[in-house]
C-alpha cells in the first residue's frame, strides 16, 4: 500500500466549519487537498459560486487567489458580493465539477457546506488571551502512511466568530525561502506540519524556524497585535 492510498485525505477542507454560526459579513477560505487541488484553483478569479437560502436570492460569492502550500494544499478566498440576512441557513454552491467531493471538515455528517448567520455583523478585532505557543510534536515515520511531521500549537482568542492564523514560516538561518499559510484555530488547538500525503508547512528534521503569527476572524477583521515565536522542528528520536 503507497502512502496516498493509506491517508485518503482527497477532497475540500473549509473555513469556518461547515455547521458553524457565522457573522452576515462573513468570508470563507476552502481549500483543495490531494485530488481537489486542480478544481480548486480554478476557482480564483470566477464569480459562479453563489450562497443559497430557502425563500432568499442567491448572494453571489467572488473566488480570490489565496495560498498554495509546500505541501500540496491550494486555498482560496471566497467573499460573499453583499451581506447575507441574519439567523438563516445557507448553503455553499459550488458548481457541478464538486458534486463528488468530500467536504473532509464535515462535522454535519452529510457532506454539505451549510451554515447558519447569527444576527448581525462582526466589525471587531479578535484579541489573544493567550499568544501561539508549541503544546506537543508529532513525528511519525509509517512505511504505508508515510511521513507525518507535526506541531501542535496552542492559542487563546477572544472574538464572537471562528478565527484563524496566516502564518509565515521561514528558516532561522539559512534559507529565506518563506511560506506561508492560513491555519484555523479549533477549541484554541492548531496544527502546523504534513502527514504523507498533504500538509499546512514543511519541516527538516530538528530545524530552528521562525513562525510569524497574523490574526484574523471569520468576517475578515484583522489583529493589529503581531506575534512571532521561534522553535525546532520535530525529528526523529534515537539515533
């Protein structure tokens, strides 16, 4: 068995959540892993993904070019052309070429990309309680997944919507190759790494990096707090 055909991680990962209540101005991120990588990035630039509610007009979704990782992720920026009505259910259209796809965030149990508006806004800035720091690493080496190298990270936000991070990740020394990537925040727990098929970031082996933190919630409000933190990467243990 290859690593692709043990970690099965082909389809659509989504920002927030599906099932998540979210502000009327809210903006979306989705992103392609594996075998939706393609159909994703064809996306950008086009304007036939619409929101649908029942009893409403279509809101019509503008497709913005985003970020492609190391690791063989592509996201996409999606902003809704007006606001949607508060406390209504709405769901994402995203054209026939998704009909098959598997939604790998679903925590609805029906694959669909559905949410429901609170009553109003968000106009805030998210704030931290607590800034990222490394909670565990994770360095696992399996002749069927493959290689799964990753950093468990904590953070505390205060905002009434989900938040997430763009993170920049550079190399202490060395190479200033940078990539960067937005990773949300779940139950004030990230992860920043790959396993063998797909990832958020990069690592070598016990490498010091520099992470650069930019905060941002789900309405598009940024932090005008910036936070940096240095750490190694997880290697293998032994010699």
């Amino acid at each position: 068995m290859d690593a692709r055909a043990a970690c099965r991680s082909d389809g659509l990962l989504v920002f927030p959540a599906p099932g998540a209540v979210v502000p009327t101005n809210v903006q979306f991120i989705i992103e392609g892993v594996g075998e939706e990588q393609a159909r994703v990035a064809e996306l950008a630039g086009t304007d036939a993904i619409a929101l649908t509610a029942d009893g409403e007009d279509a809101v019509q979704v503008k497709a913005e070019r985003g970020w492609v990782s190391q690791e063989k992720r592509i996201a996409v920026r999606l902003k809704p052309k007006k606001p949607l009505k508060p406390n209504t259910e709405y769901r994402l259209a995203l054209g026939t070429a998704f009909a098959e796809a598997r939604v790998i965030n679903d925590a609805l149990g029906d694959n669909s990309l559905r949410w429901t508006t609170g009553p109003g806004p968000d106009k805030a800035q998210p704030k931290y309680r607590t800034r990222p720091s490394v909670a565990e690493g994770f360095y696992v080496d399996d002749k069927a997944a493959g290689l799964t190298r990753m950093l468990k990270l904590r953070a505390q936000v205060d905002d009434i919507s989900p938040v997430y991070l763009l993170i920049t990740m550079q190399r202490a020394r060395g190479s200033q190759v940078k990539q960067v990537y937005p990773v949300p925040v779940n139950g004030g727990e990230l992860l920043v790494g790959h396993d063998g098929c797909s990832g958020t970031f990069g690592f070598d082996d016990g490498r010091a990096y520099r992470l650069s933190f930019e905060l941002f919630d789900a309405a598009g409000n940024r932090s005008a707090e910036k936070v940096n933190l240095d750490l190694s990467a997880p290697k293998k243990a032994g010699p």
